[in-house]
C-alpha cells in the first residue's frame, strides 16, 4: 500500500458540502448519492495517487476497469466525514466492474464487516507501506519485523479488504515474474538496473505502472536510490 499525500481540494462543492456535514448514516447515504460533482472529485483523487488504486495499487484503467470514490472511514459509521476530502480515496473497482468480479471483488468493495479505525491501516497514513511485504507467489502478507500487535493489524486490512483475492495474487505473480525475467536480463547483459528500476517506479503524465511497492520491493537499494535521484517526491 502506496501511502497517498492529497495535494488536491475535491473542488468548491465538496468544500461545501462539507461545511453541514451529515449527522447519520441515512442522511450521510442520502446526501452522497445526489452529490453532482463525483468526477471531478474523482478525477483529483486519481491524480493525487498516480492512477493507482488507494488500496491494490492497481491501475484499473490499464486493465479494463473502472473505480469509485471509497470513504476510507465509511459514511455510515463516519457520516460526518462524508464530504472530508481526507478521506476520499479512489478505488478500483466501478459498480459495473461488480457484475463480472464480484465473487473476487477486493478494496472498498470488499469491506462487509464491522470497520475497527484502530486496526485499519489507511492509505493516507504516512507509514502504511511499512506493514506490507509482497511475495513471488502474488500475495501480500505482514511484514517479518513487525511487532504482534503490528502484525494484528496487517492482516485485518490485507483480510477486509481481499487483497489476497485471486484476481489481485494473480496480477501480482505475473508482475513479480516479468520483473524478475527483466532482472536477470540486464545483468546477463550488464545494462543498467538503476534505469529498469526507474522505468517502473518514476511517474509519467501523472501516472504510475502498477503495483509500486511491489516494485519499489523488489528493486530495494536500487529502487531508493532511482526514486532519490528522478521522484524524490515518492520516497
């Protein structure tokens, strides 16, 4: 998980939509439904994060898909954050994407149960990536380091949100094996692994390849070093 810094507003109607936020769940529901300025709200969310998805960090767009505005904290058990742009995030996937993924469906649309804010790790908090280690395998799990209670709360977000979901460990297992292949490529042929790392971790028009920490992983020393010379921005 990619940790977002929201460097956009959401626009003059969020702000003020905002001002007399909800006080329910029904009232919070109601109220976003007949919110008229979703796309841009949208549109700002997405480049805040680089096309990323808040959550997989996959590029929806790359793959078909589609996303929607998530309410990190949900509006119905938040109502009066409905309208906070803080916590707004874009998720992959759309309602539509739902009639063909929903067995496998991952992220906000993922999350049924109960929501515990003292367990969930938010895309918006700084170190969020410092719980997460990916595998060659496609799967996401709790890093090795982390303390128990640490540990807790790695596995109830990787858990609420499916983000071990069999659409998500298979596009993960398939990036993880052409970035190996890559890999060993460029050392058999002494091309410059600083440049292959940079290709996939350093933003074009705004956007980023997927699954960024994956790759920032997998790349280590090399994928900090390309970061602090062409993005510092991302480190």
């Amino acid at each position: 998980m990619k940790p977002i810094s929201p460097q956009n507003s959401g626009g003059s109607r969020l702000a003020l939509a905002h001002q007399h936020p909800p006080t329910t769940k029904d009232e919070a529901r109601s109220r976003w439904r007949n919110f008229g300025d979703k796309a841009l709200v949208q549109a700002q969310l997405l480049n805040d994060q680089y096309g990323l998805c808040c959550y997989s960090e996959l590029r929806a767009d790359l793959e078909g898909l589609g996303y929607h505005i998530e309410h990190i904290r949900p509006k119905s058990q938040f109502p009066g954050q409905t309208f906070d742009y803080t916590n707004l995030a874009a998720s992959a996937l759309s309602s539509d994407d739902l009639n063909t993924i929903k067995p496998d469906a991952f992220g906000g649309h993922a999350k049924r149960s109960q929501f515990d804010p003292a367990l969930f790790i938010s895309c918006h908090d700084a170190d969020c990536a410092r719980y997460f280690a990916y595998l060659s395998d496609g799967r996401i799990v709790a890093r090795d380091n982390l303390n128990a209670a640490d540990t807790d709360r790695a596995n109830y977000t990787i858990a609420l949100l499916n983000l071990n979901s069999g659409y998500l460990t298979n596009r993960r297992r398939r990036w993880y094996d052409e970035l190996d292949q890559l890999f060993e490529e460029h050392v058999a042929k002494h091309w410059s692994l600083n440049d292959l790392a940079a290709c996939d971790l350093i933003p074009s028009q705004q956007g980023l390849s997927p699954f960024f920490s994956l790759t920032r992983q997998f790349f280590g020393p090399i994928a900090e070093q390309a970061l602090q010379q062409h993005a510092p921005q991302l480190v």
